[in-house]
C-alpha cells in the first residue's frame, strides 16, 4: 500500500471535500489515488502530514495506547521563560483535562520559506520559536498548551512524526515513503 508524505502548505484542509471556507483541499495537490490523511493539521497548521490506506498504520500512528511522537516548530509571542517551557513539558490544563507529558525547548528559527500570507507583526512584541514534542492528538493541543502558558502560536509547523523528519520537502509537495522511510516513521 502507498504511504507518503506531504508538506501541507497553509490554508489547506486535510481533507479532500471543501467545508465551505476559502481554504483549498487536498484534492488541489495532486496526490495518488486512495491515501487518506492520518490525523489532520489545521488549515492555518503547515508541514508534515502522513497519508496512506493501510489500516495498521493508521491504527499505530493514532491510537493512543502506542503515544506516537509528533514534533513541532512553534513561533509564538513573546520569549518563553523557563517557567513555561517546564509547564509545557510537564502537562498543561486544557479543554478540561491534562496533556501529557511533553519535551519543550527554544530553538533558533528553523529555515522555512515565509508563510503566505504572513503572520502579523507586531514591533512591540518579540516572537520565539519553540520546538514541543506531544504523544498525544487533541484537537488544537499545541496552539491550546502555548496559550494556557501565555505565549499565544503566530505559526504552527509539524516538523517531524516519530523520527521521520520533513526535511528539505518543498511546501505542497509530497513523496512516496520507502521501507526505511516507514521505520523512521514508527519509530
């Protein structure tokens, strides 16, 4: 069964039927026949996003008794202290329940091709990125967790699934992941 991997731009669903909003679908990007997303990225998310039509894999990639990793770059407001970097990583309270446990550490910006459209800027707030790891999938959990410790998400990135990274893939473009490439993907 083909799996691959895309580099889903902003403004983009993860699904391939419109939900009535401006936003483009998958079925715009080209992609082989019969593969479905595993899990979704908001269509104000980019990066990383796994498609395939085998059950197993999407079973083991989602359910969450395997907490399967997902890493993403996040440019939030503000600087985060050490205080909300401990916060992010030991669970936060959100949509009424803890996260789990996460890791969490500023990173220096990753090298991305600007956003389109742009995040807003503003002069009088500085922005950082972070990188949070999560094994767990809730709806909006990252954008959640960075306001619950007051530094609100300007861009979400995924930039890795387990140890299968997003690499050099050009945004919109995917490619047809190889038995390495899969084993990256469930480690």
């Amino acid at each position: 069964m083909t799996t691959i991997a895309l580099h889903k731009p902003y403004g983009v669903l993860s699904q391939y039927t419109s939900d009535g909003s401006p936003n483009r679908t998958l079925a715009e990007l080209g992609l082989p026949p019969a593969v479905w997303p595993v899990g979704r990225l908001d269509a104000d998310s980019e990066g990383l996003l796994i498609l395939t039509a085998d059950k197993r894999l999407i079973d083991r990639l989602m359910s969450p008794r395997h907490a399967h990793r997902k890493t993403y770059w996040v440019q939030v407001e503000r600087i985060p202290d050490d205080a909300a970097l401990r916060a992010l990583a030991d669970g936060v309270e959100i949509s009424g329940g803890r996260t789990r446990p996460a890791q969490a550490r500023r990173i220096d910006p990753p090298a991305l091709p600007p956003r389109d459209p742009p995040i807003r800027y503003r002069k009088s707030v500085p922005d950082c990125w972070i990188e949070l790891t999560i094994t767990e999938g809730r709806n909006r959990q990252v954008r959640k967790m960075t306001a619950a410790v007051g530094h609100p998400t300007l861009r979400l990135v995924r930039a890795a699934i387990g140890d299968y990274r997003l690499g050099e893939l050009a945004r919109g473009a995917h490619r047809v992941l190889d038995a390495a490439d899969l084993a990256r993907l469930l480690a």
